[in-house]
C-alpha cells in the first residue's frame, strides 16, 4: 500500500469515527466516562511520631540492711528482717511521646520504637535493730528509713506486629528500659558503752555506761536500667493518622545504696538498702505518619 492509499483509509475512518459521535449524540446516548484511578493499596511502611496517656501501676520494694560494727551480733535478726523489707504497689498517671519506623512486607510489619514517659512513684521502708557486742557488753539501738522515687521512664523496643486487616494491626515488643530515680537513706543510733568498775573489797562490781548518739545517711540520683515486654494493637483512621493501644511490663534492675557516717559515733557502723522496681503500664496513643 503506497503513501497515497494510506492516508485515504484514515480519512475514511476518521469520517466513520465522527458520525458514530454524531449518530451517538442524536440518539441521547451519553458518553462512557473514564474509569477512576485505583486507590493505592494502604501499607504501614514509614516513619511516625506521636504522643500517649495511661496509667502506670508501680511495685516499688525496698530492703534495709544492717551491717553494724565490728564485734557485734544482731540481737533478733528476724525482728530486723520483717521491719526492713517492704515492698508496696502505688499507681498514676503517665503520658509521654514516642517515635518509630516500620516496614511491612505482605502482613508482616516489622519496626522500632522508642518513647519516654513521665512518672511519680515514690515508696519508704524503716528498719529497726539492736547489735550488742559480746565481750565489751556494749549495744547499738538503729532505726533507719530509706526510700526511692522513680520520675521518668524510656525505652527502646523493635516490634513484630501482624497486618490482621489492611489498616488493623496487633503486635509483640520488648527491649530495653532505662528510668531516673532518686534514693535517700537516714539512720539514727544510740550507742550505749558498757564499762565495769574496778572491783572494790568486799564489794560489787558496778557497771557505769556511756551513751553517744549519731546519724548517717546518703541522697542521690541516677539512671536505672533494666527490660520491657508487652504488646499492643493499632489501627490506621486515615492514610496517616493511626490510634493504638498497648501494654508494657517493665523491670529495673536493683540498686544498692550504702550511707556514710555523718559524726564520728557512728565511725564504723555501716548500714545500707537494696531498692528495686517495676512497673505495669496501659497507655493509649495517636500516631502521625510521615
């Protein structure tokens, strides 16, 4: 076919193509309309930030230990051991931030996490004791009161989570944990010296005593750290607006505090408490995605 018969074939197809429009038009029918663009399929893939609010129900325990003095015995250990050992669950408020990224391939979402919330845990244990040194008959009557706040909690968690449906999801996380805490330890003894008189003839020895009074004690703060694990589930409002709730278990490792001598009656009495803690958090949150 030469140049000549082609361009004839189209001007004939041109001129069918234009009176179907017109005959089309004639008879009402109106026009197919293009189809709508296909909404892309939703994914999980991206970073986001956010903020959450719950509440956090704290186990704080709190254990005092008496070291004495050299020489001297404690006189009932177990009254001293039921005295300084307590441990008490206290509960609050907390809300913080979080941020992360995930990545999803099929309905596995795999991510990372990292959030800090605020907390007000506080938790005092008092112990009381009497050491008496066997051979010099001397005693030591001890009452000391130690305790721990917890102020703030972070962590740092991947996730493992499970596209049930396109824009719901549950998910597993666990890592790390590190809180601000503060401890305080205050003691108070009475030292009691027990001397015999020299022995008189034909008399009775008579004992005399001496009683100096002390404290000693040691504040601080500083970083706690320890594991969570929980779960959760999320669920996608908009294309970048997500809501979640969650759970989280949180374990710090215990910390022991020693208390120094604060006079010279109590050089060499030593004293001390081991402070740990835990927390259950149940927190809901809102998610921007990026």
């Amino acid at each position: 076919m030469n140049m000549g018969h082609l361009r004839t074939v189209l001007v004939l197809f041109g001129a069918i193509g234009g009176t179907a429009s017109a005959f089309a038009a004639d008879l009402g029918i109106p026009p197919v309309p293009p189809p709508e663009p296909i909404p892309p399929i939703f994914t999980w893939t991206g970073p986001y930030a956010g903020v959450n609010a719950g509440y956090a129900l704290g186990r704080l325990r709190t254990k005092v230990g008496w070291a004495g003095r050299g020489g001297y015995t404690a006189a009932d250990p177990a009254f001293t051991a039921v005295l300084g050992h307590t441990s008490r669950d206290r509960g609050g408020f907390t809300g913080g931030a979080q941020a992360g990224y995930n990545y999803q391939t099929g309905v596995i979402v795999l991510g990372v996490e990292a959030d800090i919330n605020a907390l007000k845990m506080r938790r005092d244990a008092i112990a009381f004791a009497r050491y008496a040194n066997g051979e010099t008959g001397d005693t030591i009557d001890a009452a000391m009161r130690s305790g721990q706040s917890l102020h703030w909690v972070a962590t740092l968690r991947p996730r493992i989570g499970w596209a049930v449906f396109d824009r719901f999801m549950v998910y597993g996380t666990g890592g790390l944990a590190v809180a601000r805490a503060s401890q305080r330890s205050l003691g108070f003894l009475a030292i009691t010296e027990a001397s015999a008189a020299p022995a008189q003839a034909n008399a009775a020895a008579t004992a005399q005593t001496i009683s100096h009074f002390g404290t000693m004690g040691r504040n601080g703060s500083g970083y706690r750290f320890g594991w969570t694990l929980g779960g959760g589930a999320e669920y996608a409002v908009t294309d970048q607006i997500s809501m979640k709730g969650e759970f989280l278990h949180i374990h710090l490792k215990a910390r022991n505090v020693a208390a120094a001598p604060l006079d010279p009656a109590t050089e060499g009495v030593a004293f001390g408490a081991r402070n740990s803690s835990s927390a259950q958090v149940i927190r809901a949150g809102v998610n921007y995605r990026f």
